[in-house]
C-alpha cells in the first residue's frame, strides 16, 4: 500500500517553499560590523590566508563540509532518462538525506551535457568549491568512465554512489550471511541479473570480499555473458564466463547467492528451490522485486532475503552507506575514496547488525525485536547508531590506507563527537522547516 498520494507528493514538494532544500547563513549579519567581515572589506584577510595556504580554506569555508551531487539524468532510479531538469528533485532529495543523517551540506549540480568527456570537464572545474562529488543517476557504461577519471584526475573524493552505495550495504549483508550459513567467499557461485553501474560495482566489490569472478554469473538484457558474445564493453568483459552456461534457469541451479538489479518477476519459486541449501537472495528491483519476499520464503524458509523494501526484513538502502562514507572522508581530509574504505564501511555495517538493538530502534519498525540472524542480516537504515559505527571505521581506513591529509588523534572522542554535530543540526534544520509550516 502507498503511503502517499500523487498529489500529496507534489504538495510536499511545493510548499510551503519550492524544493526541498535552502541555503542558510551560518554566521551573522545583523549590523555594519558584521557586514564589514562577511564580505567587503573583511573577507579579504580569508582570501589572503587561502591564497599563502590553500590548506586554510578548510577553516574559513565551508568547502570542507560541501558536497557537490552531480547528474546528467541520463540513469534516474525507475525513471531512466528523463534528463538534469526533471531529475534534479531526485538530487535535492539526495541533498536532505546528507544533511539529516550526517550533517553534510550540499549544493545539487544538474548538467545538460552532451558527453561523458564534457561532464569530466565541467566537474574538474568545481573542484575548488568541493570538498567531495558525488556522482549520481549517470547511465552505463558512461558512469564508469566518468568515475574514473575524475579520481585519476581530482585531489577531492569522487564517489558514483548508483555503483559503490549498492556494493557496500550489499555486501555487510553477503558478509553476514556467509557466517550464518556456514559457507566461504571463495567457493560462492553468484548469480547477478543486472550489469549496469550497481551490478558491475557489486560484483567488483564481492571479489574485494574473496568472491571467485570465475563463479560469477551475470545477465544482461542479452542473456548471460560470456566470452561468446562479441557485444560487450570492457567492463562487462571482466566478468564475461568462458562459455555459454544457458539460461537464467539453468544458470540458477546450485547457485549460493542470486543478486537482482533488474526487473520484477524473473525469478521463480523453482528457480530458487533448484539453488543451493539456504541461499542469499538480494532482489532489488524497486518496488518490486524480481521475486516477492513471500514467494522466496515460500520457497526457501531458510534463505536469506533482501530486498530495497522497508515493508520486508533486510532492506539494502543507500543511505545506510553513501552519508557516513562521505562524513568520514571528509572529516580526515582524504584526497579520495578507496577499496579499504569501502571494505571498513561495509565489515562496519556487518559488526553492527550483530548488537543487540534497542527498543526504541524496534519502535520504529513496528517490531518486538531484532536479533541477528536470516531475517536481519543487515542493520536498519534509520538506526542512527550506523553514525557512530560506519564513519569513525571509513576514518580509520583512510588514515591506514595513507590518502588522509588531516588525521584524526583520538578517534573515541571523534565518534562520540559526531552523534552530537548531527543532532545539532537536526535541530537548527527543525527550526527552519517549523518556521514555513507555522510551528
């Protein structure tokens, strides 16, 4: 059942203000004084301090807290190419759950470009405003491409969170989910429908986890790939198997882990009674997924289901990622977002589901309880102790894996710290909201 109507939807986007986000000063301007400093002649002393030590602008801007959420609209969740115009609520949306999960602020940039070599371009130009990209809803393989060379090529974190968001929640779930089933990465055989931008970056990032690419089996719209084939770019060809294995059906017999970013109902009852003992199933296909979650249970009482869904246990959702990756990142200066980050965020996430959760996390749910096992492999994403857990381990990672440029001291105090910073601007951002609707 939907929780909103079409119109109430559009209501909430228009008013009491257009859009979804605004821009509030944070330091004031109430008299000549401080007029004088904001701007003429007082910012001056800021400028000549970035311009002796560039390093400075991290104390007098805010561009260290600032988050650019770029898009082409050329790949919108469940929408496609509908293009920048009609996909930028979709980028102010990502731009509020920044800011209320991990007080991350964030300009939306909405790019009516023509290549993926223009939108490099006009991103490489922005980089003395941002502390950090993320790339967003940017089509295949062009997403890849684009990725990768605004990391070669920046000095700031660039993240394409459609690949890397997906990875990560994912794969704390694959991660729990080996131990409660008793099996190893290295003898998975995994099928994935889906080699788009999450499809590619999942199964990139489970081979990161010790996942054989030899027993991977992705599907495209063709069919599976395989060497065969002679239309496959190169980043479907790094997981392209030496033969033709036959259909989905076939392919899915014996299978330890079926991965859907596809479309709904490819997957069958039989299909998921021919896998192996207790199987994995992530069918993310929103809203529905490529298998209900009744009908896999059904199948399998014992596998382990997940789904995009927050009506069904196990929901891999985004947010529990890309906020608190960033927030670490950001925090420890880090020039970009590597592997051991990514692996920190998701061995974090995987720690975290298997503590005791408390009652007022349940609430929210609807729930008695949570425990670890089958039906909770992977923690809530409105569970706000993700926070404390995820962005102190991707901080850790990148003072390990040596791209921090301003390491963290105590990293006990900083993860105490961040619950309060969050809850602080939860309450500035409250004030604001209350102030349009009259509260």
């Amino acid at each position: 059942m939907a929780l909103f109507t079409k119109e109430e939807a559009l209501k909430y986007h228009e008013a009491p203000r257009p859009g979804k986000l605004e821009v509030v000063p944070a330091k004031p301007c109430r008299n000549q004084k401080d007029l004088s400093m904001a701007y003429s002649p007082g910012v001056a002393e800021a400028c000549k301090a970035i311009r002796e030590d560039p390093a400075k602008a991290a104390l007098y801007t805010g561009r260290s807290n600032l988050v650019g959420v770029v898009s082409d609209g050329s790949a919108v969740l469940g929408l496609g190419n509908i293009g920048p115009l009609a996909g930028k609520p979709v980028m102010e949306g990502k731009g509020v759950l920044f800011k209320t999960f991990a007080d991350i602020d964030v300009f939306d940039i909405n790019l009516d470009v023509r290549s993926a070599d223009q939108l490099i371009e006009v991103v490489k130009t922005l980089e003395p405003t941002f502390g950090g990209i993320n790339l967003e809803d940017i089509k295949a393989p062009e997403c890849f491409y684009i990725e990768e060379t605004l990391k070669r090529e920046m000095n700031i974190p660039v993240f394409h969170d459609d690949q890397h968001g997906t990875a990560v929640i994912s794969g704390a779930g694959l991660l729990n989910a080996l131990d409660i089933t008793n099996r190893r990465a290295e003898d998975m055989k995994v099928v994935i429908v889906g080699a788009g931008a999450a499809g590619i970056a999942c199964a990139t990032f489970y081979v990161a986890l010790g996942v054989d690419p030899a027993n991977i089996y992705m599907f495209d719209s063709r069919g599976l790939i395989h060497a065969g084939r002679s239309d496959l770019n190169s980043y479907k060809k790094r997981f392209a198997q030496k033969k033709d294995a036959g259909s989905l059906e076939d392919v899915m017999k014996g299978a330890d882990m079926f991965l859907g970013l596809s479309t709904k109902d490819l997957v069958s009852k039989d299909m998921v009674r021919a896998m192996a003992k207790d199987p994995v199933l992530f069918a993310m296909a929103n809203p529905d997924p490529e298998i209900a979650y009744p009908d896999a249970k059904e199948a399998c009482p014992g596998c382990i289901m997940g789904t995009g869904r927050s009506d069904f246990p196990n929901q891999v959702n985004n947010v529990s990622g890309f906020p608190y990756i960033f927030r670490g990142a950001l925090d420890v200066g880090a020039t970009e977002i590597n592997e051991a980050m990514k692996i920190a965020a998701a061995r974090s996430l995987a720690a975290l589901a298997r503590e005791p959760v408390p009652a007022e996390i349940c609430a929210l749910y609807g729930v008695d309880s949570l425990e670890f096992g089958v039906d909770y492999v992977i923690p809530k994403p409105l569970d706000p102790r993700v926070l404390e857990w995820e962005t102190p381990a991707v901080a850790q990672a990148a003072m390990d894996s040596g791209v921090a440029t301003v390491p963290v001291a105590d990293m006990k105090a900083y993860a105490a710290s961040l619950r309060v910073r969050v809850d602080a601007a939860a309450r500035r951002a409250a004030a604001v909201v209350d102030s349009y609707s009259g509260v």
